[in-house]
C-alpha cells in the first residue's frame, strides 16, 4: 500500500506537469487514447450566453467577455483571464451546476475528464483542479499544464485517489484554473470548456492509513512526503502562507520524533496596517472524517489534542498579535468552534494540548481543522514548524 | 392581498384629503390618465402605458391593477442639475420585445432644448419576492429594482415581456444647470417589434438649483466581495463604484481603494473630496490608527486650505447595535471614552502646533471636536430600555449607563415615530439615522417590498429634522448562507432575499458584469434615494433662505410632509408625494428667486367646528402678490389669505409677479367638510349597545353606559356622519365628555363589512370634553377591509359618557 501512495505521490509531483504543443486549429480534436470505455462529451461553458456563473478567488484580477475571433476557439465569445500576482495565488472557478445556463452534474465519479481549449501568447504553466466548496476554499492539487503560444487543448483527468484522501469526491463543486506567481503575469483565453462522461462510475481506490492504538490515534505525524495533501492553506489579504514537509536537520532543528516536520512561512501583509485578517493553514476534511472525532462522542474527558509547536523569529508588536489560534468548522463549511489560542515559544519544541471536550460541536458534524495567525504588515517572513498532531488518552 | 398591496403602495389617486396638507390634486401637472377617458396606448400586440417614477409596477401583476394610476404621457418636474426619472410599462399580450428612444425636449416658449444626450434609458429587472417581509400587505410576485442600460438588455435579451407580464424601462433625465427654466415638451418612441408607438413627454423646470455637491452624509457600507462578482479585482473597478455611487449622491462607507495605513487613507480622501463626496469615512479598529486618519486628514486641509475633517464621520463597526447584545458591560462605554480621549489628544497636539494657529486651523481644530461618533443605538431616553432586546447599556463596572452628548445616536426610523421619541436624539451632536433589514412597516426602508415613496421620504424626513447623516450598512451584498459558508448568488438579479429577512436589505445595485455593463447596475431604490437626496437639499436651501429673513421655514415643510409620513410613520403614497414635490419646487424658487415670497403659516382655524385657512407670507420689496387673481395687500408686510372648505376641492392659488417674473404657488387644503352638530334627538346617533339612559346636557348628550364598571362596555354608532366615511375621509372626529374626575379608558372598534371587526384606536378620556380624532381611514386597507358599517366606542371605569357634534373632513 505504501508503495502504491508513494508512486501516486511521484506522480501528483513530478508527471503531473504537461507540455503542450500549440494546436493553433481549433477543428483539431483531441483522440483520447487512454480507454476504449464510451464516453460522451457534454459542453459545460461555451460563453456564448456570457461570464453567467464564471467565478473568480478574491484579487484574482480581471476576466473579460471576448469577442475578437482570433481568441475565440468554437462559436462567437470566449473569455479574457488576466489574473494578477497580488496578495494570493490567482484562481478562477467554473461551478458544475448553473442553473442559469441550464446544467447540473452531480455524479462527479462518471466525470472522467474536462476538456478546455486555452489560448496563450506565449509559453504559460496553468493548474488544472477540482474544488470541493462553494467558494473553492477547499481546492484539489492541481495539474500543471505548461501550454504553447496559440490555442492549446487540454484534457485534464482528475485524480480522484488523490482527492480522495483530501476530499470527499463527491462533494466536488466544479473546476478551478490557477496560475503561478510570475513577475509578469500571463493573459490567457479560455474557451470550450466540456466534460466528459464515462457510462460507468469510478470508484477510487481508499489509500489513507493512520496509526492508531487505544490510547493514541494519529491525525498527521509529518513523516510521509504524501502527507503534503493533508495540509491546506487560505489567506485574507496577504500571500497564502507556505506549508511544507522538510527535513528538520536542514533548518538547524531536531525534529521532535522522526526526521520531519511541517514549515509554516507566513509572509508580509503588503501596505496595510491595523486591520484584523487572519491566514491560515489546516487539515483537509477528509483526514478528519478518517479521524473520526465521532468515535470519542461521550469520552471527551478523557482525550486531549495534542501537538509539538516551534517558532523561529522574534516576536514583534503586541500579544494578541502573534497569537496561533485553533479553530475547527463543523456542520459543513458553516460554522467554526474557536477552539483555543496559544503563543508559540521561540527556539524550543512545545506540546499544546488542548482537551477534547472543546470540540463538543465538531466531534457532531466534524468538518476541518485550521490553525490561523493574524496577518501583518511590516513584520517580515514569519516562520513556525509543527509536528506530531494527535490524540492522546489522559 | 393584491388589492390590499395597491391601496398601500400605489396610494390610489384619490386617496385622502387632508387639512393644511398637500393631497393628490386633480388639476396639479399630473398628464393624462385612464381616468381623463384618454385610452392607454395600445398595439395589437401590448398595452404601452405609464406611471410615476414613485409607483413599483411588478411584472406579474395584471395591468388592469394599475387602472387608477395608468397613464398614456409622461409629466416630470424638475429643478436644475438634478435627475428626475420616469417610466414606461409594456403590457404584453404575447411575448415580445421593446425598446425606448428618448427625444430632446424642447422648451415650449423658446427654441431652448435640453438634448437626448442628457437621458438615458434603462430597462427594468425584476426580482422574485416569495415573501413579504416588510409586512404592509405588498403581494409577492416579480418587483422592478434593476436599471440595465438598455444597450445591455438588448445583448442580453433582457427586454422581453412574456405574455400576459408587464415590462419596464426606467427613464432618467438629467436637467443641466443651465437649462431655461418653463415647460418642455417631448416624445419617448416605445418599439416593440416593426411597430413605432410615442408617449408624449411634458416637463416643467423650475427656476430653482440643487446643489452639486450634497450636504447630506451617508456612511453606505460594501461588501468587498462584489468585485469578485464583477469578475475584477482592480483599484480602477473600486473607484468605478465609489464615484457610481457619488453620482448617485451617495459616500460609501470607505472610499479608500490604496491601503488602509492612514497615509493612503487621507490621500484617497483627498480625491474623492475633489470629486465633491460629502462624506469621509473613517476606517479601522484600532484608534491608533482612527488618531493617524483624523491627524493627517487635518494636515491635508491645512496644505489645501480646504476643510475636509468636516467631512469626517466615524462609525465604529466593533460597537454595532449595542441594544442586540446580550453584555454591554464596559464595551460601549470604553470605545466611547477611547473615543473622547483620541479627539481630545488630536485637538491638543493640533493647538501645540503653530501651524494649526490660524483662523483656518482653529477651524479645522474646531471640525475636529464636532466629528460625528457614529453608534447605532436607540436612545434610552426615547425608550427607557424597553426597546432593547437584552440588556441595558452599563460602564464597566456594571452601573447603568447612558451616552454622552458628544455621541451621535444613530436609530433606526422606528426610534423617530413620535416627537417625545426623537427629543432623545438631539443631544447636540451631529444627527444620523440609519436602515437595514428593519424596521418594517409603517417606517421608512430601503427594502424591495416597501415604496419608492419611502426610499425618498427618509431623505425628506432627514431634511425636515436635521438629521445630518445617513447610515446603511450594505449595498453590494450579493451573498447566500452566512459567516464562512456564504457563498456569491450565481443571479443576484433575480433572488432579493439575502438571508437577512428582509427584501433587497443589503443591496443597492447588482454586479454589471454578467451582463456586459463595467460597473455596478443600479436598482430604482437607489435612483429614489438620489431623488430624495436632491430635495434634502432643497429643503435645505429653503430653510437657509427663509432663516436669512429671520423666518421658520419648518412650518411650512411640516405642512408639506404631514401627508407623506407623520413622525416617521409612512402614512402617504405616490399622489401625496407628488403633490409635495411639486410644492416643495414651487416654495423654494418662490424663496430664492428675485420674487422673494416666504409663506411661513398656513393656520386652521375653528369657529363653532368649522374649519378655515390663512395662508401668511412675506415678500420681497417690488413684488406683488395675487390670490385666485385678485391683488393682495400686506398688513404690516405680511399677506393674509384666508380659505374656508366649502368646495368640493378647496385651494390657495397664489402669483407672485416681480417686473417679468412670475411664479405660481398652489397648495391645496382638502376636499369639503362637513359638520353634525349635536343632533336636537339622540334617535339620530342611531346608538346601540351598552347604554339604557339619555338625558341632553348643553352641547352633549350624556348618556347611562351598563354593564360592569371594570369592563369595557361598548356603545355602538352607526349614524350618517359614520356612513360617510370613505379612503378620503382625512380625519373623522368625534366630540365626548367624561363626566367623572379621572380618565377613562376608551378602545375604538371600527366594523366593516368584509373584514369585520378591528380595535383601531386605545386611549384615555381627560375629565371634561375630548375630541377623539380618527385619522386613519385615508390609509386603512380598503380593498380588504369593505366598508364602515359602524363605529364602537367601549369604556371602562365610568357609567356616564357625554356624546357631541361630529365633524368630518373629506367625503
């Protein structure tokens, strides 16, 4: 089974990036050559009604209606993308159900793949992905497509294994496209964007493994490269923070079991000062539906979370400023128990634990779990390790 | 229900007379209706009508519902450098499509004309209410609130009437500044597919300015979100929407699109007040940084010489609706002293600076001390705590506690419904209300299932009481669910019901960008506050010009508005706002015009129960004044002239004349009265009930109440005087006497013959005589309720009830 997850992780990291060659004629068609299975294609955004149902993340830039034929690769209209490289990595979203333009998939598993066509001026490396939220908050990895000047067709086919041991599949909302932080960012046309239907549903193999004992049960150890997918990060006005498996040693630290750790990196929050925003990172809902919080309903008393913390900086600006609070959503996306704050010490390993009666809420209709810190502006590159999430019998 | 909904928002054309108050009038510049015989327009193919730019016309209504307000032109007035709209409704008998083309419209006695390029059209969007929150009884149905520029809802197929439905295009007209005043005419083209329909346009401009930069402040708050909708995220699209809603006669809440340090606040600040807003934002939680904003706001004006910290508002988010929470203890109390101490070290470190010691920077010193703390709260005094829902305000240690008089408390209109209730926000700091998902009806809202008299009406009212500031917490709120799982609606359009149980709270316009628009799309709500912000500052400008002649302009406003709201109670529609407006047009260019002519009274007077009028004015020095024709003199410079109500309609009509300028003033009084006077025989009240004895004292009958003295006992009425009562009865009062030495609880029932039975008035008799007014009839709900079979009078505590003369106004 490792095995199996490690080559799956190979592949998420490495394989994962496609070039494409620049098919400037848009009749061209792409054979999909991967299965004999009957398929049907079905359009899901043509943009021939217009931007109805386009979404995009907060500061994603700008996406325009377009009409000039050169960037239009089937019928009258496609779209404009202009994504910035402001505050947060840029995003847009296309919801599997509209019902103004008259569509609902709902039986993700029959979606083997979605087929766009995306134009670009020059060689540009996009992400393809599924996300799992109304808002895409809760986003999939993502494929990169490195795509050639001109109209290039893309297939993208979801890894659903891999969403799986972050999502449930099924809540899949639709598809997202992201673009990489560049100095100057790229202007992109999007156009044709189509699902295609297999007559069977897949079923994803279940790949998560945690250790459990009856007196301790594992939420996230940091010692497996896959256990990157159960990290999930969101900002509020400045840059997503940067989340990362490392080896301890190669920062100057001793992990406090194992070799590795998690690096959180909190970055500047440009020109704005005084503001309450909070960025964030967390585990994604389905390692805690693997957790189960539900089987300590009536136990609480009796467990505790715990988790080995580590600052690297030094702390500026007042108290509540640096503090790392603990939140847990529940009952879907909706709703949040704070669930405790703490300061992290500098130069030491420290063990929070926080009893698990504070999550009287969430062991009912557990969701996800963040730790979420205040973000700044002038405080430079904040840097926190974490190891070792998990749950303890007192 | 329906019905129900057209007798409360259309107002009905003939709705209620009313004493020393503007009434819809027949004979006023209302343009042709269905009533004058005149056919609507009309094609094999729809039905092309119009209606006031006041009424709501729901595309799911039968059009034969608005027979009472359907006309076949469109009549505007206007003052100069302002936007009046108009509207035109499509009735389709089966699907199609229109568009409008607007003309010039040319001044009727010169070859003057204001061009087409200074109107615009829009056609209406309409939104789903499945449930009316507001509660005055609006149907639920599809309601006009979107203004899609025309061009947009062509592309989009956006102006096609279904058939059976009825289509909108809202049609907005800006008058220059230096347009002549005098009437206009011209033509809107309505085609629906080959054919070509016009619908003659009249306007009258009068020789009056609004103001290009508005006196009036608002803190209108945004939901960042919409730009997400609008698919940019760019400064250039925020700005679009702060100077949208500038255009719009309206400040956001934080115009700054650089930053929130306070350098680039003060900066952005600093551009929108070259771009004329009224009213800058403070942003921030921290006073720190409220300290930066107000201190670098003050420098700025100094280097300018332009005073922008009068400007300055500050609405702290983080002690919202104080009387929501559960624990007040300390919070209230400790932002509000924070508060006073920020200010009072900004005026010492602005009094230690030299620069600030000028005439000028004593005045910015001065502005800084004033700026308006802006808490949404009901004031304990108008209230005594009873309308918190939880607790009452405490310092922090836990005494009761009430706000300073350098606080602005910011109600809600439902705080202002009496004059003991509004004493208690003049504490002599600035004076701000505010709206949100309530109240409800009867008060003003901004809400999609209230009128668009009430959209202008809070900004009449703001102008009548010196409320200064005006505060809405959001208009760009395009959200389903809330807190982290709020998700974009995927058609804001057509859902008005964010969740907040309330129709539209929260919105003011749409996104534009899913139907090609690059900005924001206005709703109609948002075009009537624009209107209702323009006549502030009418109503300001009158006030100043009749202050100037030491005169109270208050008087005469109250007689203006006491038939669209009283206190803050809607109690008008469509005609009676109209009717005001047109007033309100003429008293202002009266005033400011060379003919100078102030009317500062209209008097009732009563002898013997009946009802007479002087209307009193003061010119200026060369003008003449005419009354129904005839040249008045002044006594001791003041004009007289006195009107009684024996008419079916009853006027003043005035012409003031200063060498070639002649301006009109009519001020209609009410329909005719009518007096019972204590009848020679009992028999003729036609009383029932609880009463077994009568004996004639002087002016009353007093008359043996039975049953048992704690009770309420009933007396039934059903004399002629009763019969008469109709929706144009303005006020029905009814002379008694209480015959003890205490009061005496009286309730009032009021039988009609569909809907039965209702209590409709509580009160206690004084000792001695009492007039009991009833004056709800003009608004009661006519279609529901039938008509008056009789009046209940039932008492308690007495056996002896004396019953007078009766008077009636408006049959």
């Amino acid at each position: 089974m490792k095995k199996k997850i490690l080559s799956l992780i190979l592949a998420l990291f490495t394989s994962f990036t496609c070039a494409l060659v620049a098919c400037n004629s848009p009749e061209e068609k792409v054979e999909d050559t991967t299965t004999n299975a009957v398929e049907e294609v079905k359009p899901l955004y043509t943009f021939e009604e217009g931007l109805f149902n386009v979404r995009m993340a907060m500061w994603f830039g700008d996406i325009q209606l377009n009409k000039d034929p050169k960037y239009v690769f089937k019928g009258e209209k496609s779209i404009k993308l202009s994504p910035t490289n402001q505050l947060s990595t840029p995003y847009m979203y296309l919801p599997l159900q509209s019902n103004l333009l008259g569509f609902s998939y709902t039986e993700i598993l029959k979606i083997k793949s979605y087929k766009l066509a995306v134009y670009a001026e020059e060689n540009v490396t996009i992400g393809l992905g599924l996300y799992f939220d109304k808002r895409a908050d809760y986003r999939g990895p993502e494929q990169k497509y490195t795509l050639g000047a001109g109209w290039n067709e893309i297939t993208y086919y979801p890894q659903y294994a891999i969403m799986d041991m972050q999502y449930t599949v099924t809540d899949c909302k639709g598809l997202y496209i992201m673009f990489y932080e560049q100095e100057v960012m790229p202007v992109v046309y999007l156009d044709d964007v189509n699902i295609v239907l297999s007559e069977t549903t897949l079923s994803p193999e279940k790949l998560m493994v945690l250790k459990r004992t009856d007196t301790y049960f594992e939420i996230c150890d940091f010692e497996n490269a896959y256990q990157h997918l159960m990290t999930i990060t969101q900002t509020g006005l400045a840059k997503a923070p940067s989340v990362g498996i490392v080896d301890a040693k190669d920062y100057g630290i001793t992990a406090p079991s194992g070799s590795r750790v998690l690096r959180v990196e909190l970055f500047d929050k440009e020109g704005a000062t005084n503001s309450y925003s909070w960025t964030k990172w967390g585990f994604v809902p389905a390692l805690i539906e693997e957790i189960n919080f539900g089987q300590f309903k009536g136990h609480l008393d009796e467990y505790v979370l715990k988790f080995e913390t580590y600052r690297d900086f030094e702390l500026t600006g007042a108290v509540y400023e640096n503090l790392v609070e603990i939140n847990a959503y529940y009952n879907g996306y909706g709703v949040q128990d704070w669930a405790g704050a703490t300061i992290i010490e500098k130069g030491v390993w420290q063990t929070d634990a926080i009893p698990l009666n504070t999550f009287a809420n969430f062991v009912d209709s557990q969701y996800s779990f963040w730790l979420s810190f205040i973000e700044r502006g002038g405080s430079g590159s904040r840097v926190y390790y974490f190891d070792n999430f998990r749950i303890e019998k007192i | 229900m329906k019905r129900n909904y057209l007798a409360v928002l259309t107002a009905c054309l003939i709705l209620f007379s009313c004493i020393a108050c503007v009434s819809p009038d027949n004979s006023s510049n209302n343009g042709g209706s269905s009533n004058d015989n005149t056919p609507i327009i009309g094609t094999q193919e729809c039905e092309i009508w119009s209606a006031a730019a006041t009424e709501k016309i729901l595309a799911s209504e039968k059009a034969s519902s608005y027979d009472s307000i359907r006309k076949n032109s469109i009549t505007l007035s206007s003052a100069k450098n302002e936007y009046e709209s108009g509207q035109i409704v499509v009735t389709a008998k089966d699907d199609l499509s229109f568009t409008v083309e607007l003309s010039d419209l040319v001044h009727t006695s010169s070859n003057y004309k204001i061009t087409k390029d200074n109107f615009k059209v829009y056609t209406l969007t309409y939104t789903r209410v499945a449930r009316n929150y507001y509660g005055n009884g609006a149907p639920t149905g599809w309601y006009p609130d979107g203004m899609l520029p025309q061009k947009n809802a062509v592309e989009y197929k956006k102006n096609v009437v279904k058939a059976g439905q009825n289509g909108g295009a809202w049609l907005s007209f800006f008058i220059p500044e230096d347009a002549m005043s005098g009437n206009y005419t011209g033509k809107a083209t309505v085609t629906v597919g080959s054919k070509k329909v016009d619908m003659p346009i009249t306007l009258k401009v009068y020789d009056v300015t609004v103001p290009t930069e508005s006196s009036m402040k608002t803190l209108f708050g945004g939901h960042g979100g919409v730009y997400q909708m609008e698919l940019d995220t760019s400064i250039e699209m925020q700005e679009k929407y702060t100077q949208f809603f500038l255009d719009y006669r309206v400040a956001l809440t934080h115009v700054m699109t650089h930053g929130t340090a306070a350098e680039s606040i003060v900066e952005d600040w600093y551009y929108w007040h070259k771009k004329g807003i009224s009213t800058l934002g403070v942003y921030g939680d921290t006073m720190e940084n409220v300290r930066a904003q107000i201190i670098g706001c003050a420098r700025k004006s100094l280097e300018i010489n332009e005073n922008m910290v009068k400007k300055i508002a500050y609405f702290p988010s983080d002690i919202d609706e104080p009387f929501l929470w559960q624990n007040t203890t300390g919070i209230v109390s400790g932002k509000v002293e924070s508060w006073r101490q920020t200010i009072e070290s900004i005026i010492a470190e602005l009094e230690a600076d030299p620069t600030f010691d000028t005439k000028f920077g004593k005045e910015l010193i001065e502005s800084v001390g004033k700026i308006a703390f802006v808490v949404t709260d009901y004031t304990t005094d108008a209230y005594g705590n009873a309308h918190r829902y939880y607790d009452i305000l405490r310092d922090e240690n836990g005494n009761p506690w009430h706000y300073p008089d350098y606080v602005s408390i910011c109600g809600k209109p439902d705080g202002f419904a009496s004059k003991e209730e509004m004493a208690g926000y003049y504490n002599g700091a600035e004076m701000w209300w505010y709206n949100c998902n309530d109240p409800r009806n009867p008060y003003p809202t901004y809400q999609i299932d209230d009128s668009l008299v009430s959209q202008n009406a809070i900004s009449w009212f703001m102008g009548e009481y010196d409320i200064i500031g005006n505060l809405y917490w959001n208009t760009t709120y395009h959200m389903e669910g809330s807190d982290g799982g709020a998700t974009f609606l995927e058609d804001p359009y057509t859902n008005p019901d964010r969740q907040s149980g309330a129709n539209g709270d929260g919105f003011l316009v749409y996104p534009g960008k899913m139907y090609g628009v690059d900005g924001p799309v206005a709703t109609i709500r948002l075009d009537a506050i624009r209107d209702g912000n323009e006549d502030y500052e009418l109503i300001k400008i009158l006030k100043q010009k009749y202050a100037e002649q030491g005169l109270s302009a208050n008087k005469i406003i109250n007689l203006l508005t006491k038939s669209i709201y009283n206190c803050s109670v809607m109690i008008g529609g469509s005609p009676e706002f109209e009717a005001a407006r047109e007033r309100l047009l003429s008293l202002v260019e009266l005033a400011t015009t060379e003919v100078g002519v102030f009317v500062s009274d209209i008097e009732e007077h009563n002898q013997d129960g009946v009802s007479s009028y002087t209307l009193k004015a003061t010119t200026l020095a060369g003008t003449e004044l005419y009354s129904d024709g005839v040249k008045l003199t002044a006594q001791n410079g003041v004009y007289s002239v006195t009107k009684d109500l024996s008419e079916d309609k009853n006027y003043f009509e005035l012409k003031a004349v200063h060498g070639n300028k002649e301006v009109e003033f009519n001020f209609y009084l009410g329909g005719k009265q009518l007096l019972y006077r204590t009848p020679d025989t009992f028999d003729t009240y036609n009383i029932s009930g609880a009463v077994n004895g009568v004996a004639r004292i002087g002016d009353y009958w007093m008359m043996n109440v039975t049953g048992e003295s704690d009770k309420f006992n009933e007396i039934i009425i059903k004399h002629e005087s009763v019969m008469q009562i109709s929706k144009n009865t303005a006020k029905y009062i009814i002379n008694l006497y209480n015959y003890g030495f205490t009061d005496v609880s009286y309730r009032i029932y009021v039988t009609y013959s569909k809907y039965g039975k209702v209590q409709a008035l509580t009160g206690t008799l004084k000792p001695g005589s009492n007039k009991l007014l009833l004056d709800f009839f003009a608004t009661a709900n006519w279609d529901r309720n039938g008509e008056v079979q009789q009046l209940s009078i039932a008492v308690t505590g007495t056996d002896r009830l004396g019953i007078g003369s009766i008077i009636i106004y408006g049959v």
